[in-house]
C-alpha cells in the first residue's frame, strides 16, 4: 500500500498535474481500482460513483435474490450492474454511505437485522427464507503445503541473513537464506528446529538446518549483530525464530 500511495502520488504531481475528478481519470492512478474509485467520486464529490465492496455485494445478493459466488466474472459483473443503475448520478454521498452502513450493520454476514432493515418488504432473500443461504458461499479449497529450507549461519556475535527477491514473498525484507532441498548445504547439516507459516494460499513448513561444514555466502547476503537484527526488516515468522533461538537463548 505504501508503495502504491508514493507511486500515485507521483503520477498525479508529474502526469496529471491535479487530483482528476472524472471517474475514467481516476481509474489511471496506480493502485486505484473500480471501488476505490467510485468512493472518491461519492464522498470525496459527492458526484456519481458506483460502489461494490463485500458488504453491497451480501446486501444486493440477498435483496435481488442473486445466486452464485458473488467474487466470480458472472456475478460480480451483475452487482457492478446493478450498482450503475441504482447510483444517483448527484448527491451521491449520502446514498454510498447508507449503502455501505446498511450492508456492515444491518445486513450483517450472520444474524442480520432484517426486523430493522428499511428494505425487507422488497428483500427476495427474507422473503423466500433464504437470508441464511446469500450470498452463495465460496467453496473452501483445501490449502497445500509446501516445505521451505533455511541455513542458520553464525559468524562469532553474527548472524547471516539475506535480502529477499523485490517480488514475490516476503519481497525486500531480510531472512535466513532459504536454498533448495537438493542443495549442497543441507547433505552435511544438521537440523536446528522447525515452523510453520500460514500464507493466503499456502502453507510453509520450514525446517532450519545448521551446515556443519563451511558454506559460501549466497548472493545478497550480509552479516548482523543482535542490535542490528531488530533495526532491518524481517518476516514476522523469521523475526520469531530469531527472537526465540538467538536474541533471547541465555
């Protein structure tokens, strides 16, 4: 998020010269997409500007009685619809805002009000006793597991970590090297401990492994002291291990 905020702000300084107004425009800054947009247009000018987040989209699921996984091409592409036909093309603030609060506390994910909901005579869901049943639930995958191997490498007071790639996991921070499991390294290495790591798609089970013979230094790789550690970025699961088996080991 951050790097998108530095990335548009610089774009709209140095190729739009202004904050743009008009949805299209706004729509070109990096890191904005449809809903964002659209709030900024409603509450920021209280001008015409759809909006579908997880909350609009239970709302109209269970109002218009729309089935299927409301996040697929089929339905989202209704709601988005649905939401450009309702939007009031001015005064559009106190709308999105009623929209949104009505979605987040009325028509709540479990136990919705729906004694208290302005639209339960118009409401498909409440009416056919199907408010339990909408928005259709996202069929649950089952999350892989994958195996991780990392070198714990001390040099006296020394610790050697390694920047990570500038994409993918944990991009930019500092970790423990992390090699393959046919690598050289790990035939003479005895293993130091274990941890697991839940990502949003997959599960890390990561083995720490201590070389007992010498092991050159992968690429990107420097050496930290314990008060240097706590002041570089590290993974949170990495920063644990740390803390547990070095920073804080009488």
């Amino acid at each position: 998020r951050a790097r998108n905020l530095h990335k548009a702000a610089k774009y709209i300084v140095h190729d739009l010269g202004e904050f743009p107004f008009e949805l299209n425009d706004l729509l070109t800054i990096p890191g904005i997409g449809r809903y964002t947009a659209g709030a900024i247009r409603s509450f920021a000018y209280d001008a015409y500007g759809p909006i579908v987040d997880g909350n609009v989209r239970r709302l109209f699921c269970r109002l218009f009685g729309i089935e299927g996984v409301p996040t697929t091409s089929a339905v989202d592409k209704k709601l988005w619809a649905l939401a450009d036909l309702l939007t009031p093309k001015q005064n559009n603030r106190r709308f999105a805002q009623a929209l949104l609060d009505l979605g987040a506390t009325v028509c709540k994910p479990k136990q919705a009000d729906c004694l208290s909901c302005p639209l339960q005579t118009q409401c498909v869901a409440f009416n056919t006793g199907r408010v339990a049943e909408l928005p259709t639930a996202k069929p649950k995958k089952t999350t892989p597991t994958k195996a991780g191997h990392f070198l714990w490498i001390e040099q006296g007071d020394k610790l050697l970590l390694q920047k990570r790639p500038d994409s993918g996991i944990w991009a930019d921070l500092w970790s423990l090297p992390q090699v393959d499991e046919t690598a050289e390294a790990l035939s003479h290495a005895k293993l130091q401990g274990q941890f697991q790591h839940v990502f949003s798609h997959y599960k890390l089970d990561a083995s720490v492994w201590h070389p007992l013979s010498g092991v050159s230094e992968p690429a990107g790789s420097s050496w930290y002291n314990k008060e240097q550690v706590m002041e570089i970025g590290l993974p949170a699961p990495i920063r644990s291990w740390i803390e547990k088996n070095w920073l804080n080991k009488s």
